[in-house]
C-alpha cells in the first residue's frame, strides 16, 4: 500500500491520529444526505432500498440485478455495481489524492499502469467512492455516486479532523 509519514487532511492536520475505527457524523448528519426525491423507498429512509427514476441508474442497475441502492446506518451499499475495491491509507480530504493512491493500488492489482486504471475509470464514467470506513474505496459509476445522496469517506475525514483541531479527541 502507498504509505507516507506523514498524512496530511485538509493540511493542517495529522490525520494519522483519525480514530478510524468509528463514524465520526451522527446518524442525522448521514440522513440528511440520504434522497427524499426522484425516486422512493421501499422502507424507511436510510433503512432500505431506494429505487430512483432515472433510467440511465436503472440500467446499471438491471445488469446487477438490483432495484435500488440498498441503505442501512443511513451509508449506502455500493458494492453490487462496483468495478474495484482498494484500502487506502491516510484517505484525507483531499479527493485528488485518494483517487492517486486507490489508482495505483487498483493497477498493482489489475497489472496494469496508474494511466491505464484513470484512463478505464473515464472512459466508462466512473468514479472513487470513498466509504466512510475512511479506508476502503469502490469504483462505482458516477451516475450512481451523484444520484444516490450520501455523505461519504472524506465527511468523516473532515470531520474527525475538526474534533481533533478542536482537541475533543486524542486518536
């Protein structure tokens, strides 16, 4: 895995003190991201599947096999339209930078170059999502990341960043 000594977040911070074994938003926060239009829940919002309206999401979809995007914790489940999963270390705020490192990690896997994996991930209209285990990364197509709302990986970064800056946690 890329590792460096130090990471840097927003760069003013040490994100190697980020307690990444929790979330760092409340349930709310992540609701609130959640879609209320285009499309309907099959239960309770960030509980179930969302099925959206717009026909480009469903046929990716339908390939899948799927309806919706399922939710729980209010965090969807992205993994059934996924095209690759990496862990990350340090996944900051920075998206550029987490989109470098799942690139590369993402090519040593696939043996290809770090040019070949950005240039399949265009042409096909995807993108990193970054998860809010604030590690793992799944290529998803970008329909399907912008259409289906969530507050993601880099939120919680942000945010464990601000409490550290704020000194309410040590790690």
């Amino acid at each position: 895995m890329a590792t460096s000594t130090k990471n840097r977040g927003s760069g003013s911070v040490d994100n190697s003190r980020i307690d990444r074994s929790k979330l760092h938003s409340t349930y709310e926060e992540r609701l609130a991201q959640t879609p209320v239009n285009n499309g309907k829940w099959t239960g309770e919002r960030g509980e179930s599947t969302f099925i959206h309206e717009n026909d480009k999401v469903n046929e990716i979809l339908i390939e899948v096999k799927k309806d919706g995007i399922d939710y729980s914790n209010a965090i969807p489940d992205f993994s059934p339209v996924s095209k690759g999963k990496v862990e990350i270390e340090g996944m900051s705020t920075d998206r550029n930078r987490n989109f470098k490192k799942a690139d590369e990690l993402l090519a040593e896997e696939w043996g290809v170059t770090t040019k070949e994996v950005k240039k399949f991930r265009k042409q096909n209209k995807l993108t990193w999502h970054e998860l809010n285990d604030m590690r793992s990364m799944e290529l998803v197509p970008s329909i399907i990341n912008s259409k289906f709302g969530h507050l993601g990986g880099v939120s919680e970064v942000g945010k464990a960043e601000k409490k550290l800056l704020e000194g309410e946690f040590d790690g």
